[in-house]
C-alpha cells in the first residue's frame, strides 16, 4: 500500500479533534457564560466576562503549545505542525491538541461576546467627566470605553495636571513640616534615616493586610496630626498593591474623587489630606527627596518641581542640535566629490542602519506615536506625567531626545538617499520572504520560544506600521532579520529531530515536505504564466527544499551500508588555534591594524594603552561585529586575538563601562565613514 502525505494520513483524526474540541469550548462557555449573563446588565455581563479573560490568558500562557491555540481557526495550519510533530517526535498529542483547540476557541467566543457588549457601551465625554457624570465602563475599564480620542486626551490633561498639582502640594508641605521639625532635633540626619527606614518597610511589604499597612503608617512623622481611621483597610491595600506593580489606574481617577482634593487646595492645607488613591504616590516622592538629603542634599534647601514645559523644550532643541550636526556631516560627505557614488552608498546605507539599531535598543517607544503624528499639547502632558512619576526624569528625557533624533534621522537619511540615487527604499525589500517564512515554519516542528519569538515579531511589525510614521524599510528589515533568526534555528532543531527520528517516518516526512514545496512552485508558475506575474525567488523555500532533499539523498545513498563506528580514540587532528591571522581575512586585518592606530589604541603596531583604557578593546570588537568584520566567535576570545595581536595582555572577560561604550560609538563611526562593504 503506498502511504499518504503526512497531512493527509492525520486529516480525518486532526478534523475529529477539532470538533470535539470546538463543541466543548461552546458548551463550556454557554455555562459558565451565557446562563449567567442572562440576567446581567451589559456592564455586570462584562466585568464576568473580562474576568473569565485575564483567567483564560494566564491558563494559556502556561501552556506548551500557543502554536495551536493561537491557530485554532484555521485547521490547515493545526494540521500541518500536528503532522510534523506526530510522525518525527513519534508521540501522540491528541489530548495535547485537544485542549489547546478548546482554550482557542473558548478564547474566541470570549473576545466576540466582549466586542459585542463594546459596541452597545454607552458614549461617554469630557464634558459629561467634568459635570460629574459617572460612566462605570470608564471608571472600572480601562480598554472598553466608547469615547472619542480628542475627549480621552482632555480627560487625562485634566487628572495629569490636578493629580500632580496635589501630589507636589502635599509633599513640598510635609517636607516642609519635616524641614522645621530637623531644625530642632539634635541629629536630623539620624531622624531622616529611621523615617526613610519606616517609608523602604512600608513600600517592601507584600502582605495584604490593610490594617497593617495602616499601621505602619502610623509610626510616620507626616501622619502625627492626621486621623487614620479616615482610611478604608481595603483601600489602602488596593492602591498599595497598585503602587507596588508601577501602576497607576488612571481611569479610577473620576471626577468625583479628584476635584474635592484639588479644591481642598484653596485651604491651604498643612496636614495630609489625600487620599487611599494618591497618598503612596506623596510618600514615594519623599522617600525620594530622603534619598537625596543622605547623598548629601542641603535638608533646608526649597523643594520646587521642575517646568516640565520648559524642560520638553530644552531636550527638543538639544534633540534638534544633534540631528543637524548629523544631517551636515551626511551633506558634507554627499558632496564631496571625492567620495565616490559607492563610496556614499555604503556610508548612507550604514549610517541609515545604525540609525535603525539605535530605535531598536529603545525599550519605550510608545511616545515615538506622539512625536510621528505632531500631537505636541498630548507630548506635553506625557512627558510631564512620565517624569513626575517615574522619580528618574534623566532616563524620560534622555529615551525622548533619542526617539525624536532617530525619527527624524531616519526620514532625513531616506530623503537624501532618494535624491542621490532616485529610489524609495534604502534597503533592498523584495525579497523579504516574511509570509514564505511563516508558512514554512509550520511545516517544520515549532516550540514555544521559537514561535513566540516569530509571533511577536509579527504583532510588532503590525501595531508599528500602525503607530509610528517610520520608513516601510524599517518596519520590513526589523521583521525581516528577526523572521530569518527564527527559520534558521527551526532548521537546526529540525536537523537534530530528524537525526533521532524513526527512519520510516522521517522518509514519509522529508517526501510530503518536498512534494508540497514542488507542487506549490508550480502553482505559482502557473499564476505567472496565467496573470503575466513577475517571476518570483522564494528563497526560504528553495533554501528548505534543499535541506530536505539533502537529507533524503543521504537516506537513499546509505540505506544499503552496513557501517561499525571506528574505535580509535585519539583525535584525528589538533584544532586549530584561533589567531587574528587565521580568524580574519586578510583585508579585514589591514583594516582593524589601522583602525587601531587611528583611534590611538596601537603605535606602530604595539598598544599605547593602560590597564584602565582596556575596555576600550570590547567597545572596538563589539562595533567590529556587529558590522560583521570580526567573526561571530564569543566576545571574550575576539577581546583575546585584538589582544594578543597588539601585545596587550587580557587575562580575564572585559566588563561593560563607559570607556567600551565611548570607544564603541567612535569605532561605529570610524566603519561607517572608512571601511568598504
């Protein structure tokens, strides 16, 4: 009997599970769901729902196997990975796929009936916010809303603007109240110390206890002349746990709790009259000021916030000096007329991807939305609020001026570029292959951190393209580079799984793969010859069909050989050592022996270095490979060769400082300008 295709062999058996699957995932959610919201109202039915949800996400964070969770709708694709798995891993998933096809569609039918309460929520406004109207989808959510962006923003400037008009008020009063008490105390900093002490228990605790926190209070010099039975125990753990997370809940910042502190203001209070939902934010920001008085801060000097205003636009003109001196040494080098048409290419091109690898290394882009769509009044108020509260401003200010230098570089860099050489893209995109990846991966075997790697990058690339005004080329490299990463190591592992799978299965695996390859080239022949298409290299495809081929030709070549394994135990040959002569090209060893010489590392060859510039060596061999001129070895050994060649002697691992991370701005810089791709 001549056996089917894999996929074909498990298709009547997947389908089954599948069914069964989606019929459990229905009943379960007519129980647990439907029969109980029939008596609700639209917002009850939702808070049900929502927490059914978040329950969900975090079963299914758990499990093994997203690949077919997050694929349950499409049967094809469950299939295919179901197929691989089961004929090369030779194990039967079929309570695996089950219950990952039930939380699949037991997700969706949650999603659906979310949206469709979403839809019904009634409209909401700025206008209603300030007459005190109280919207409970507004104040208990804060993704399902039915509200206008324009009136969201005015709602959020008010809380930002009245929040930190209170918060700065009760804390520069009690630090004030703090200042005169230090005035008559003997050892203030001794008293400084025991109070900071108290704030470090205070924030360290995990209990949930609010009676204890409230205790806790109570041993505070700022709550001597405050009554603490005005604060609700299950208050204060609530938004003690919400401060202990790095949250705040703006939407539970309702008018109605709010403006009664904000008019409170008018009295000119002197004891602290916050409440549950601010006081940890006021105790934080003096537990900050407590630190700068034990770094040695004078405790008599004013406590004033910054002008957040005046601030942006000292980090909008600095962010503006850079990017011209960037964009005037691009200009100079364009027109110099002794640079040659490749010359500029190769610069524009590395500058342009540096650039790229900057916007990458930020964590936090999400006010790079802002800056791209020139809501200027909206930035403001992010930045003013992001500063305020994340008691670092250094490191608000500096992620901003980066985000604002690499977005507009990035468009400068492109313009430029499509001057001088009249194109739209920098980088050559037709033969990203990110579909053909992702088709292809599942007819290898996934596993958990592979595909979320792939998914991620996919939902990146998406919400991105959406958010940020960014060149396309950016969006497409960054997938692009990562989707590749991710079918490279597929192939490894799958080399591997075929190494150790059963030799019949793994004949009836490697042909299914080819045959669909084949048969899907020939489909799109057929589009070409049908819809005159251009034709088309699909690189991945061939680059699988290969490896696949590969591995069948040595099945049919072998099949007949007897083999024994040799018994000699002694190595065949001595590896070699590794030398900056063997290790790179000899064009590449020109290059770095005058790099060295040029960034006053090496003289003549030798290093003019001392003990305490060494780490100007990782910083160099860092920039070295990234742009691919040293090979991908351990970074310590490249630090060793450089060393060895030099003459400067590097017996241990070269920690980050921040003499390899100036010397490795200066050797990206010196590539992008000397060195020829």
């Amino acid at each position: 009997m001549i056996p089917k295709p894999i996929d074909s062999s498990l298709k009547i058996k997947v389908n089954t599970i599948l069914k069964s699957a989606k019929r459990r995932a229905d009943k379960a959610f007519a129980d647990n769901i439907l029969s109980r919201t029939k008596v609700l109202d639209d917002f009850e039915s939702l808070k049900l729902i929502d927490r059914e949800y978040k329950a969900l996400k975090k079963e299914i964070k758990k499990s093994d196997y997203p690949f077919y969770i997050h694929n349950s709708s499409t049967p094809e694709w469950v299939l295919s990975q179901y197929a691989s798995r089961t004929y090369l891993l030779d194990v039967d998933e079929s309570r695996e796929l089950e219950k990952a096809i039930y939380l699949g569609k037991y997700r969706s039918n949650l999603l659906k009936s979310i949206m469709k309460i979403v839809k019904r929520v009634p409209p909401y406004s700025y206008e209603k916010f300030m007459n005190g109207e109280v919207c409970r989808f507004f104040l208990f959510f804060g993704e399902y809303q039915n509200l206008a962006e324009g009136d969201y923003y005015r709602i959020i400037k008010w809380q930002t603007e009245n929040i930190i008009r209170i918060i700065s008020y009760e804390c520069a009063m009690l630090i004030k109240k703090i200042q005169n008490y230090c005035q008559i105390k003997e050892n203030p900093i001794s008293f400084i110390e025991s109070e900071n002490l108290l704030i470090d228990q205070l924030l360290a605790y995990k209990g949930s206890d609010g009676g204890e926190i409230k205790n806790m209070l109570s041993k505070m010099y700022i709550f001597d002349d405050f009554d603490l039975n005005n604060y609700k125990d299950y208050l204060l753990h609530e938004n003690h746990r919400t401060y202990q997370n790095q949250e705040f809940h703006w939407h539970k910042a309702d008018y109605h709790i709010i403006k009664p502190m904000a008019d409170y203001l008018e009295l000119e209070p002197v004891t602290v009259f916050t409440s549950e939902i601010l006081i940890f934010q006021t105790i934080d920001k003096i537990a900050v000021w407590f630190k700068e008085i034990l770094e040695g801060a004078d405790i008599q000097k004013e406590y004033v916030l910054p002008d957040y205003p005046k601030e942006l636009d000292r980090i909008e003109n600095e962010a503006k000096e850079e990017i011209e001196r960037v964009s005037d040494l691009m200009c100079d080098y364009i027109n110099d007329e002794t640079n040659s048409e490749k010359d500029i290419k190769s610069y524009m091109i590395n500058l342009y991807d540096n650039n790229r690898s900057k916007l990458n290394a930020i964590k936090d882009k999400r006010v790079l939305e802002l800056i791209s769509n020139d809501k200027k009044h909206v930035l403001i108020d992010f930045f003013t609020t992001n500063s305020f509260f994340s008691n670092n401003p250094e490191k608000v200010e500096s992620n901003l001026k980066e985000l604002i230098i690499v977005h507009e570089l990035s468009w400068d860099i492109l313009v430029a570029y499509n001057d001088m050489f009249g194109t739209k893209n920098i980088y050559d995109i037709r033969d990203y292959g990110v579909s053909e990846i992702t088709m292809l991966l599942n007819k290898m075997v996934l596993n958990k951190k592979l595909y979320k790697t792939g998914k991620k990058a996919m939902d990146d690339f998406f919400l991105h393209f959406q958010k940020y005004s960014l060149p396309f080329d950016y969006h497409i490299k960054n997938i692009q580079e990562v989707l590749s990463e991710v079918f490279t190591t597929a192939m490894k592992n799958l080399q591997a799984i075929l190494d150790d799978a059963q030799p019949t299965n793994k004949v009836i695996f490697l042909q299914s793969r080819i045959k669909e390859i084949k048969q899907r080239e020939l489909q799109l022949r057929h589009l070409e010859t049908e819809y005159n298409y251009e034709p088309t290299r699909n690189k991945y495809s061939d680059l699988l069909k290969e490896f696949l081929t590969i591995e069948a030709d040595f099945i049919k070549e072998t099949i007949a050989i007897s083999h024994t394994l040799p018994t000699r135990k002694e190595p065949l040959q001595l590896e070699m050592k590794a030398t900056f002569e063997n290790m790179i090209s000899k064009e590449n060893q020109i290059f770095i022996s005058r790099m060295l010489e040029d960034l006053s590392i090496t003289q003549d060859g030798s290093a003019i270095i001392g003990e305490r510039r060494k780490g100007a060596i990782r910083g160099i061999v860092e920039a070295l490979k990234e742009k691919r001129i040293l090979p991908d070895k351990s970074l310590e050994l490249l630090c060793k060769i450089i060393g060895d060649k030099i003459g400067l002697k590097i017996n241990s691992k070269l920690d980050f400082t921040n003499t390899s991370e100036r010397y490795k701005k200066e050797a990206g810089q010196y590539i992008a300008e000397n060195h020829q791709n």
